[in-house]
C-alpha cells in the first residue's frame, strides 16, 4: 500500500464468516422503510464494506440482509 508516497506493509484479516448487527435513524417523512431495506440490500450486493470491496473493484467485503425491522 502507498500512503502519502511510501510504501508500507499491510495486514488484513480474513473473516469466513461475520455477522453486523446496527440501527439506521432516518425520517419517516423523507424515506419508506421499504426503500431504505432495498438499499442497503443493493449496498451489500454492489457496494460493500472494508478495503478491495465491489465499489473499489474487489470481490470482498459483500453482505446479504438477513433481517430488517422496523422499530417505532
């Protein structure tokens, strides 16, 4: 990797299997709840998280929706 033109080593970790558990605020009047499960679901497919993820043209860092609630 080169960071502000010097090369150093990094280490990155292989994760098999992980699991994210998080909570989005957002305004009911701006977004259905609908549409924000669709993108973060589209997020995961063509996106991703971390470093050599799909936006960045890597295969790593993709993730499905496994549950998606709706708290009050």
């Amino acid at each position: 990797v080169v960071i502000q033109k010097n090369r150093i080593l990094r280490a990155r970790p292989r994760l098999d299997t992980w699991k994210l558990n998080f909570d989005i605020i957002y305004h009911k009047e701006y977004v259905e709840p609908t549409v924000l499960e669709k993108i973060v679901n589209e997020g995961g497919f063509k996106v991703g998280l971390l470093d050599y993820r799909p936006q960045k043209r890597g295969p790593y860092g993709t993730f499905q929706v496994t549950k998606f609630e709706v708290i009050d």
